[in-house]
C-alpha cells in the first residue's frame, strides 16, 4: 500500500525524484505540498488504485500527518464495490 500511495504522489506532483525523500513519517500536509487540486486528485485515485472508498465524513486532515496514519486510516475504509457490469461501447 505504501508503494502505491508514493507512486501516487510522484505522479501527482510529477516529481518521480519526490520517492526518495517520503518515509513513512512523511507529513502530507506539511512536507509533500499538495495544492488543493492535487490533494483531490489523490485522493480520487487512491481510492481508485486502492480499490477502497474513502469515509469523508470520518476522514480529517489528522489522517494526513503521517504516511503511516493515512495508511491505517485507508485500512479502516470499506472496498469499492465491483461494478455489476461494465460499459461497452458498440
């Protein structure tokens, strides 16, 4: 999960060098620099590649003070239910 959630974040920010300075004490908030716009988009696409959906109503900006705290809160969000059937364009 962690490797995914940095391959995120690399992408994002298009910064592939950004790998090697994250640690699992990593501060999202603080460390990483995120604008709003990339905070959603990582956001949208760890629920995407993490196949899990995210409880705004639970989730606050603590969850982002450690790579290690957003990786347990991400353990305590329900998977993403499969879709029934997929779209087929013609």
């Amino acid at each position: 999960m962690y490797d995914k959630i940095v391959d995120i974040l690399c992408a994002i920010k298009d910064q592939p060098e950004l790998r090697h300075s994250l640690s699992l004490n990593t501060d999202l908030n603080n460390e990483v620099g995120l604008d709003s716009l990339q905070m959603i988009q990582f956001m949208l696409k760890v629920e995407d590649q993490l196949n899990v959906v995210i409880d705004y109503d639970q989730f606050d900006y603590e969850h982002l003070h450690s790579m290690d705290t957003f990786i347990s809160f991400l353990k305590s969000c329900q998977p993403q239910e499969q879709p029934l059937y997929e779209d087929v364009n013609p």
